[in-house]
C-alpha cells in the first residue's frame, strides 16, 4: 500500500466519524484484522470494471484530470455520450489495438456493419479490384471506421 492510499484510508475514518483524529484512525487501523481492513479498502477503493480503468487512464493521459482523485469524480459525472466516445477512441491505445487484432482475426467487421465487412472480405474484395497492397486497403478501411 501506498503511502497516499494509507492516508485515504485515514481520511475515510476520520471524516466519515469513524475517529475523532489521524491519530485515532491509525490506531483503528493497526488494530484491525486482515478481514476489516480488506473491506475497509474494497469501500474505500472501489473495485473497476477494465473499460472505468480505461476511461480513468484516458482522463490522466489526455490532461482532464491532473490526478486520480478528478479522474474520479469526471468519471462519475460525465455523460453517456462522452463516455462512449472514449470507448470508441480506445483503439488508439495500445490494450484497444491488441483488442481490435483481435476482432480482426476472428473476422469482425471493421467499418461498417453488413455481409462482407471483416477484414479478410475486405482485403479480398481490395485483391479483386487489383489493389497493389490489398492488406493496406482493408488497413486503411479499419482504420477509418475505428479511428487511429
């Protein structure tokens, strides 16, 4: 645990009436047993889904948040739509590009929905058509759709 973590925890007790004092929440905690101070963390570091996390590193990354704390409360209050366009925009990340390989060796569509929309129709309608670099084709067509 971090050295920040440990004073949440204490600010967490003290402001939330648990102690009257730092000096009483260090006490509180150092007499805990390893089952309420495991539940004392889940309350106080809430448990993330992967895409929170992702959103959470967005907001660091892109200069909305200067630290994990407004990280936290934007997260909280942003709209749906906001939301889904940095989930949409996570293919620019490392993790979303592995993620969309992914997609693509299963034979996912890459740009628009339909028949004949995954990147091996792509690439092999690109071939058909005398595309010099077919791969890059169904790249470029990929990309378009997903954004880089």
């Amino acid at each position: 645990m971090t050295t920040s973590e440990y004073h949440q925890l204490l600010k967490f007790l003290y402001f939330e009436g648990y102690a009257d004092s730092y000096e009483e929440a260090e006490y509180i905690i150092e007499e805990m047993n390893d089952e309420d101070f495991e539940a004392l963390c889940e309350e106080v570091f809430p448990q993330f889904t992967q895409e929170e996390l992702e959103i959470l590193e967005y907001l660091m990354n892109e200069g909305y948040a200067s630290d994990d704390q407004s990280a936290l409360v934007i997260l909280e209050n942003m709209s749906d739509e906001w939301r889904e366009s940095i989930v949409e925009a996570k293919y620019g990340t490392p993790s979303g590009r592995k993620e969309l390989a992914k997609k693509i060796r299963k034979g996912k569509e890459i740009g628009k929905s339909g028949p004949g929309t995954g990147f091996k129709e792509v690439e092999k309608q690109a071939k058909k058509y005398g595309a010099r670099d077919p791969k890059a084709v169904a790249a470029a067509a990929m990309w378009k759709h997903y954004g880089k």
